[in-house]
C-alpha cells in the first residue's frame, strides 16, 4: 500500500475534523489515530463522495442517529483509556 496524502490535525470542540482531499484520488481512505479505540480503514472515496459514510463503533452500542452527508465520513468511536491502552499492550 502507498500512502499518498497524510494529515496530522486535532478535532475542534465538538470532535469535528475537515480534510481537504488531494486532487489525484486515492483508491482506498483509511483513518488511523492512537487515541481511538478502533481504527477505521478501507472507505471508498466514491462511496463517501456520493453517500457519505456513517462509521459505527463495533465494541459499544451506538446510541446516536448519526447521518452523513456526501462528502462526509462520521466516526463513532471514543478515545482509549488507561485502561484500553492496558488490554493492548497484553499478549
């Protein structure tokens, strides 16, 4: 896999993030940071492009009815805790 456009930013107040895509469009987007609970990979750009993408977190349940717009990805997740970052580190 090669990576074509990388960003680094924090989320405002409200946990919300833009990201201005590049102009060649990548075939996959994937979303990693070390303070989430779980990763988000293998989004379509044409899919979030059209539809928008809703991502739910897998571990808990997702009490919100959380849409997306075109153009939009929303991630449900929560930031790990000292607790989480335990569990990781086990064998």
């Amino acid at each position: 896999m090669k990576n074509i456009f990388e960003t680094r930013a924090r989320t405002d107040d409200h946990g919300s993030l833009s990201v201005k895509v590049p102009s060649s469009m990548p075939e996959h987007i994937s979303v990693f940071t070390p303070d989430l609970a779980q990763a988000v990979t293998q989004l379509s750009p044409s899919d979030v492009l059209r539809a928008g993408a809703v991502i739910p977190y897998r571990r808990g349940r997702n009490k919100s009815d959380v849409t997306a717009q075109a153009g939009e990805v929303v991630i449900l997740n929560h930031k790990l805790t000292a607790a989480d970052r335990m569990r990781q580190e086990l064998p």
